[in-house]
C-alpha cells in the first residue's frame, strides 16, 4: 500500500510542476536596464540604428522554435523598426549561459546598444509581446 500512495504523490508532483510550467510558457518578463555583456555571436546579429531586435534563441532539436521562429519573423515583417534574427545555441553552450538562458525557445529583445528590454521563455504570445515592446518602438504606437 506505501507504493501506491508513493505512486499518487509522485504523480501529484509531475502534474503540478507541469502546470506551473505551462502558465509561465509564453509569459513577457520585463527585464529593462539589464546590460550583461553581450557574447560575440549575438553582437555578431545586431545591426546599428535598429530600434528593437528579437533574438530568438534556440536549438536544432527543439519542436517549439520553429513555431515561436514563424510568429516571431511574421511580427518583425508588420512591425516598423523591429528585427528578428534567430542563434542557434546547439553548438554554443557558452552563450546560453551568459545570456542566462535555461530553455529553448527564449526570445530577448534588445535595443540598439544591446541592453535587454524584456525576455520570454516559450512561445510568446503574441498580443502580450506586441503590447510590451510597444513603447520601445519608433511611430505613433511607440
């Protein structure tokens, strides 16, 4: 009978861990003021004088990139002064960890001098993330 209450703690556990997990997927966390040194892949990425770029960050193996990549890529080609550009860390385990990144996708916006404005772990949502970089846009919505 101990097995069994093991069994139904342990599964007690999984399913709320998940639930945690899937209500911060997708969340926009604002980071502004955040100036870490960039790494040099990702300075590689920045071009001057863009008002907001969308690094995506991720891996060749993840399932969710490619759909956070669409969404993301699609935003940037509606939105005037916004970028995105996508790094694949696979191979770059380094700049994950100086950019703080834990998981696959992460998307950081940055301004044109490379400070990050806000993070999402996830897929973003995409009103959510529309709303936040709002004010950090050039025109009448920024």
């Amino acid at each position: 009978m101990t097995g069994v209450w093991a069994l139904l703690g342990a599964v007690l556990v999984v399913a709320l861990v998940g639930v945690l997990l899937k209500r911060r997927d997708g969340r926009v966390r604002t980071t502004a003021g955040a100036r870490p040194e960039l790494p040099g892949p990702v300075r590689d990425l920045l071009v001057p004088g863009t008002p907001v770029t969308l690094l995506q960050v991720s891996t060749s193996f993840c399932a969710a990139c490619r759909r956070a990549g669409a969404l993301l890529g699609d935003l940037a080609d509606r939105t005037e002064g916004l970028r995105h550009v996508e790094l694949d860390v696979t191979d770059l385990p380094e700049v994950a960890k100086a950019l703080g990144v834990l998981r696959a996708p992460t998307t950081l916006a940055l301004d044109a001098s490379g400070a990050e404005l806000l993070r999402v772990g996830g897929v973003p949502e995409p009103n959510a993330l529309t709303a936040a970089l709002r004010p950090h846009l050039p025109g009448p919505n920024g």
